[in-house]
C-alpha cells in the first residue's frame, strides 16, 4: 500500500511539472511601424490589385482598363528608402525596370512620398497599410478634385 501511494504521489508531481513547464510566456511583440510594414527588414514587394478613381464622391475602378502586362507589376519598396516598378511576368516592355526613385514616410507616417528619377514626385495619403494591403490615394493632376487610389498587396 505504501508503495502504491508513493508511485501515486510521485506519478502525480510529474504530471503537475510537465503541465507547468508548457505554460506559454505572456510576452508582448511591438506592434511593427508603417516603415517596417511597408519596407520590410530589408525589401518587401508588392502587386498592383487596383486602380481607382474617385470624382465627386463617385469611386471608379479602372484596373480591368489596364494592359494585360501592367496588372501584373510590381514594386518593391527598400529599407534604405529607394523603390523599384518593375513588370511582373507578362511584359510591356523588354527590360524588367520600368521606374525607380526614392520613398519617405511622413513623420507622423500618414503620407507616403515617392520621387522620381525623372523628378516628378508623388504623394500619397495612406489609407490602409498592414502586412498584407498597401492602399493610397494621391490628387489626380489630370482633373481638380479627382484622386487615384492606389492598391497593392504583398508578395
């Protein structure tokens, strides 16, 4: 009997320790920036998945309008703040560069601005930015009042 009740006790504090050591840690990740988000830790890159315009309150799609070989294309955005537009697999063009530049968050990071080589610049209101969707709309220079919204999702 006292045997018996030995081997239960001991049996019992194995039990109680092997379910205690798996307790899980109550450790907190911080929460990543909008930089890392879009940019990764060194690159992160993304494909166009809509093209918008927004009019008088009145939001069309036009990514159905763009050539087959531009819905395709992507952009990889670099932790050292440059940023590529290259094609995607079906090509407009020969050479897979189409444009690059350099990238900056505001400091707030609520707008996004990218400059071009050529020397246009475009700046962007973040309207969605999480690891997977980057979505952005930017004044339409073509039309006052108007906005293109740009949609991306990661790779």
């Amino acid at each position: 009997m006292k045997t018996t009740k030995y081997s239960f006790i001991i049996m019992l504090f194995t039990v109680l320790t092997v379910f205690s050591s798996c307790k899980k840690d109550n450790e907190t990740v911080p929460a990543k920036s909008k930089t890392e988000l879009l940019a990764g830790v060194s690159s992160k890159t993304w494909k166009i998945a809509n093209y918008q315009v927004s009019y008088s309150g009145v939001t069309t799609s036009l990514f159905n309008w763009l050539e087959d070989c531009s819905q395709d294309d992507i952009t990889i955005f670099s932790s050292n703040k440059n940023f590529e537009e290259k094609e995607g697999n079906t090509k407009c063009e020969t050479h897979d560069l189409i444009d690059s530049g350099t990238w900056n968050l505001s400091s707030d990071e609520t707008t996004l601005t990218m400059s071009y080589q050529d020397g246009y610049t475009e700046v962007g209101k973040i309207i969605e930015l999480s690891a997977l969707t980057l979505k952005f709309e930017v004044a339409d220079p073509s039309k006052s009042g108007s906005k293109v919204i740009y949609t991306f999702k990661a790779q």
